[in-house]
C-alpha cells in the first residue's frame, strides 16, 4: 500500500540481515545454517530476504506449503525446509515432487511416504518429540519407522526437535531434551538439527549438521536478559510521523476511555500508526518510543490508526518529525516488555498497511 503522504514504514535493512546471519552462522563453523522465513520472514517480507539471502545460505525454512510455493514462484531455487509438514496427502505429493525439504511429524506422513513413495531417496526431515509436545512423533515410534527404512534412504534423513525452553538458560529442561535426542541419534548416527536462534547463541551442545535460525537473523535477541557473543542489528525500522500536537493543561485527558490524564502542562503528540498497523492496542501507558533522539512514554489508549505520546520533555518536537515504534534506536524486545508479548509477535504482525522499504 502507498501511504506516502502518511509516511508510516517499515524500514529493512537488508545489509543488516547479511551481517547477522554471518556472524551467527561463524558461531557454528560444523553446521549448516537454515534461514527460517516463516511467517513473511518475520515479518520482513519473504520473497525481498529470500532474495537478498540467496546467495550467502544453504537452504531455507518456513511453515508452510504455501510459503515454500511462494518462493518457488518468485524464483527462489534453494531447497526449502516446510517445518510444519504436509498436513494431507495431497500436500504431500505437491511438496516431494516440488523437492522441497519436508518435515515428517506424525506417523500418518509416514505412512504416506511408505505407501504412496516407497522408493523416495530424496532428503527428508523426522522430527521427534523430546518434550516439546507439540508436533513430532515420539522416541520409541522413531525406532520403528527407522529400522523399517532403506539405507539409502536413512542416509538422507535429518533427525530433527525443537526445543521447549532454550531462551531460559537455567532451565534443565534444555539439557534433557539433547540428552534424549543423542540417545536415540547414536542407534542411528543420523544428520540432526536441533538449534533454534537460543541454541545456536546458548546451547552449543544442541548445534547439529543443520541449525534452524529464525529470530536472530532479523537482529532480535530471543534471551533478551543475556548478552550475546556476536553485535546483531536489528533489520526491521517501524517508523511514522507526528501529524498533531496540542497542548493540555493538568486534569485534561487523552483518547477513548481517559485512559491517561496530564499531570502537569503536557504536549502530546499524536503519531500515525495504531493497531489496525500491527502496534498492539494493549500497550500500557509509558511504553517507549523513539523520537528526535530521546525516548518518550505513550500515553492514552493506542487506536486504529493512531496512538499518543508525552513529548513534553523533547526539544524541538514539530509536525511531520519521524517517530520509530521499535527498530535500530529502540529494541523490539524492550518494547515487548511493555506490551507483555515477545519481539517474535511484534515483528510477526506489522499489518499490510504499512509499507516497507528496503534498503540494500
Ligand atoms: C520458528 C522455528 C524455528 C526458528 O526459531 P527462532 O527462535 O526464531 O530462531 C526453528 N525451528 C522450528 C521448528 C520453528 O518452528
């Protein structure tokens, strides 16, 4: 969508993109990494980052058959990952005569595979539950399926979990989970992916032949307590502009509900991005944003298409200064702090009405 006189953009910074990957994938200097590109990249847009990152990764991932369709058609050749598998068989013929990577999760994909492609010997992907409990089929199941395979075809298996709590870095739970993947992997001596953002970064027992990096390619952190070994950048800008300002005397108050009421002479600055962009309706008062270098509270209920802040302690504040939400300045995952959610869903649901504009 063209909003330009609107000016509310997404920012994408592809050099960044490039410069978080390689600096993540220096991090395991054994092990491929997989560029996950689910859910419109994380909101980065598929096609541009598959397009960017093309040329510098070995394969990438997303959710769904779609989205694997998706790149395909916009003329992206690598192999694709579909982490959420064929959810019926006709899905499944598409995915293995398009040759993209899929994930075999429950016993029925199985059982398409032996009866529908029994001399299959392309690469595959098993996923075993080790506690996540969410998809994959359990430890004692992966046995028999394994044994019941050709050579050839075990040759091209990747052994694949995920991981419950990897961003918490006390909790045992991570450990248990390797434990019980290394204990059915060592029947066997398959390939194995295990990693995610957190356990590339933290769990360097968990990096395996492929690690699948989602969060952190896009310069979020997913252990937003810990310090990480590497700089990463964040990609996504979301950035608007001021398009009012008043001033209010003390008791005056702002937006639907009243939700905030001046405690002083305030000047509020009206901002246009709300939630029908993606910028979450529940943000509390006092949410950071960036403007005109400074960090400036929220204040008053966010609506559709606009929210509010306190810019009375901000010098030099006028109509038309670029506001950002959270990006470059402003840390998506402080920002999540304030709204209790994640930098995952943050990114994830910036709306098609903003445009984003991709910097190379
Ligand atoms: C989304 C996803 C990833 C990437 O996770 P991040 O925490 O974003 O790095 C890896 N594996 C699977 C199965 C996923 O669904």
């Amino acid at each position: 969508m063209k909003n330009h006189s609107r000016k509310t953009y997404s920012l994408i910074n592809l050099p960044a993109l490039l410069c978080n990957y390689n600096q993540i994938d220096n991090l395991t200097p054994n092990s491929k990494t997989i560029a996950v590109i689910k859910a419109n990249a994380y909101g980065h847009g598929a096609v541009e980052v598959a397009q960017y990152l093309s040329k510098h990764v070995p394969a990438f991932g997303v959710a769904l058959i779609d989205e694997a369709i998706e790149l395909r058609e916009a003329g992206i050749t690598l192999p694709i990952l579909i982490m959420e598998g064929a959810l019926s068989r006709e899905d499944f013929s598409t995915a293995l005569q398009q040759n993209f990577w899929l994930m075999l999760h429950t016993t029925q994909q199985v059982e398409w595979l032996t009866s529908s492609f029994p001399n299959y010997v392309g690469k595959l992907w098993l996923k075993m539950d080790t506690g996540m409990n969410r998809l994959g089929i359990k430890p004692d199941e992966i046995k028999n399926i394994l044994t019941k395979l050709t050579a050839q075809q075990l040759e091209e298996i990747v052994l694949c979990t995920h991981f419950s709590s990897s961003d918490e870095l006390n909790n045992p739970k991570t450990q248990l989970q390797i434990q019980e993947f290394d204990r059915i992997n060592q029947i066997f001596g398959l390939k194995k992916s295990l990693a995610n953002s957190a356990g590339i970064l933290h769990w360097p027992e968990s990096h395996g032949d492929y690690n699948r990096l989602g969060l952190a390619l896009y310069g979020s952190n997913p252990t937003p307590v810990e310090k990480l070994a590497v700089t990463l950048t964040p990609v996504m800008t979301l950035q608007s502009t001021i398009i009012s300002l008043r001033q209010l005397s003390e008791g005056e108050s702002v937006g639907y509900g009243e939700m905030w009421q001046a405690k002083r002479p305030t000047i509020i600055a009206t901002i246009a991005i709300g939630y029908a962009d993606g910028y979450p309706r529940n943000a509390k008062n006092g949410t950071p944003v960036f403007i005109n270098g400074n960090i400036a509270p929220l204040a008053g209920r966010v609506s559709m298409d606009m929210l509010t802040v306190d810019v009375t302690d901000i010098s030099d504040v006028k109509l038309g200064d670029s506001v950002e939400l959270w990006g470059e300045n402003l840390a998506v995952e402080t920002v999540a702090e304030y709204l209790d959610t994640v930098n995952y869903e943050l990114l994830t649901r910036v709306s098609n009405r903003v445009t984003r504009i991709y910097r190379s």
